[in-house]
C-alpha cells in the first residue's frame, strides 16, 4: 500500500521544509537558520562596527569547525535519514551535523568568552547565554531531527565535535594567539 506523500513547504528564503500545516515545523524550520542570522546578523556586523580581534577570531573558529565539519562528512560520507529523501534537497552527507556543530561551538565559545570577562556587563551577559545561546542550541539540534535532516546520533555528534572544537579554539586563541593582540 502506497503512502501519500505530505505536502511540504519551505522557508521561502531558505528551502528549510517542513510539513504544510505544522505549526511547530515552521517554528523550528526558523529555528534551524539560528546560525545564518548570527553569521551575518551577528558578526558581519560586529566587524563592520567594533572591528574586535577576539570575535574575529571567534568567527575564523566557527569557520574552521565548519571546514573540518566537510572533511568529516566527505571522509565517512553517512547518508542522512530516509526522511530527508522527502524533503528533496538532501544532496549532501548527514554525520555529523553542521547545524549542531556550529551553534555548539559558538555556545561554548561565548559562555566561556563570558566567563573571562568578569564584572557586571559579564553577570548580564551570561544570564542571555545560558537563557538564550544554550537553549538554541539545542533547540537547532532538535529541529534538525524533527524537520527530517538528521538523525539524532548525527546530531549529538555534531553537539560534541561543535563542543570540543568551540573548546579547543577558546584555549588556541586565549592561550596562544592573544599575546599577539593590541
């Protein structure tokens, strides 16, 4: 017996699908594109206003862990879900998941960026981390398996590469890298 097929439909912008008439699908559709907003909301602003080294470095970080995201994904080129067949533009590998990887690091690179910074602008700006960075970061991993792009080991994955490349780059670049800043 032949299963219909549900109608989907895209962000218009982006062609993140998700079913017609899912409230939650369209939600998380937008969710999904948290990191498009803050690449060029977020940083291609901060650059063109402060001009700061540390989150320019931070940006080149979150490029780097996207490169090494490639790599990986070409290297051990996992198929992503049978789900993603219906979404018609799964033409790429699934492990690990980009989406998690970037907003991961980017979440562990500002919580700790946040943390260094001590005083009362820090106090302020870790209560929007961990109310608002963390949650969005998991709430893009759970839109990734929800909206049928992943499944939910490609996003783990994807969390704990995000993770320990978020990590390691905080320590490259505070630990190595800033003595050379102005």
């Amino acid at each position: 017996e032949l299963h219909p097929q549900p109608t989907l439909k895209a962000v218009t912008l982006t062609h993140v699908r998700y079913q017609k008439g899912d409230q939650l699908g369209h939600f998380l559709a937008w969710v999904s594109l948290i990191p498009v907003f803050i690449s060029l909301g977020g940083f291609v602003s901060h650059f063109i206003f402060r001009r700061e080294l540390q989150v320019m470095f931070f940006a080149f970080g979150l490029l780097i862990s996207q490169f090494v995201n490639e790599v990986i994904k070409t290297s051990v080129q996992q198929a992503r879900p049978e789900t993603c067949a219906l979404l018609e533009i799964c033409d790429s590998h699934g492990w690990p998941s980009s989406h998690s990887q970037y907003m991961f690091f980017f979440a562990l690179y500002l919580t700790l960026l946040t943390c260094k910074r001590i005083g009362i602008l820090a106090r302020n700006q870790m209560s929007v981390v961990l109310l608002l960075v963390w949650p969005s970061a998991i709430l893009t991993m759970y839109s990734r398996v929800y909206l049928g792009y992943h499944t939910v080991a490609q996003v783990l994955a994807g969390a704990a590469l995000g993770t320990f490349l978020g990590g390691l780059w905080f320590w490259v670049v505070n630990s190595g890298l800033r003595s050379f800043f102005p």
